[in-house]
C-alpha cells in the first residue's frame, strides 16, 4: 500500500506567555475533544485513558468512524494510530530563537483508486496538504484561545 508522507510547522505568536506544558495540556485535551480542533470530527467517545494513552472512537463528518489509539509524550509529543492505516503526530519544540513551535507530520494510506505521480494523486496530496496546514493552524489558534479563557493549567 502507498502512503502519502508530509509535515507542516507553524509559530506560536512571539507575544504568547504560553509554555510548553500548556500547550501540551491542549493537545491532551485535542486527544478526548477532537471536535474543537478539527472541524472534520463531529463527535468522539474515549474508550480508554490513562495518563499516557487514550484510545477513541471518532466520527467524521461524512460518517465514518475510527478508532484511535494515542500515546502521549509530556510535554512534547502525542502520537495517533488509527484503524484506517494513518499514522500523526503533533510535536511541541523551539526553534534557535526560543519560540514554540507545533509541527504535525502525517502518514496517510494513499486510495487505492489512486496511483502516486498521476495528476488525480497529485490532486488528492494537495488537498491533504491544505487540512495539514489548516490542522496545525487551527489548533495554534484553538490552544490560545483555551489559554486566554484559562481553561490550561
């Protein structure tokens, strides 16, 4: 099976007072309330949690549903597998300059009907491309939010 592997980076506001450790608690929360951070999932239920793991089942908006299980790395990385063959992680770190920073990388099964360097894939990529970007971005400005109305320790 081919998969389509591809990462994007984005700045936290130079201006943020945000620490790493409150950031993570974000990605700890993205983990059980997908819904407010990516707009593709409608719902969600934990199966499982611990302080190192959650498992979910997640619904997107075309309906389907995936489990996934999430193991998390205080305060920098929380990784996903789901049932559908993708594999992500998001990822705290600083740059040279001293700003945070949240990268995701993504793995996703590319679909069968679907040859890698045809025009059709090339389309497809793109568009996983731009959710990638739309991921990391929306998740920044969620996290500041939630840290502005005091909802990270």
């Amino acid at each position: 099976m081919s998969t389509y592997n591809f990462a994007y980076t984005a700045p936290f506001p130079s201006d943020t007072k945000i620490t790493i450790d409150q950031a993570f608690e974000a990605l700890r929360i993205k983990c059980r309330e997908p819904m407010k951070f990516v707009p593709a999932i409608v719902a969600c239920d934990v199966l499982e949690e611990t302080s190192t793991f959650i498992k979910r089942k997640a619904t997107t908006r075309d309906g389907k549903e995936m489990l996934e299980d999430m193991d998390l790395y205080k305060p920098a990385l929380v990784t996903f597998k789901s049932n559908t063959g993708s594999f992500v992680t998001n990822l705290l770190s600083y740059n040279a300059e001293g700003t945070l920073l949240l990268t995701f990388t993504f793995s996703f099964p590319r679909p069968p009907h679907l040859t890698a360097g045809t025009a059709e894939s090339a389309e497809w990529e793109k568009g996983m491309s731009e959710g990638g970007k739309g991921a990391v971005t929306n998740s920044i400005k969620t996290t500041l939010d939630m840290f502005e109305e005091g909802k990270l320790n």
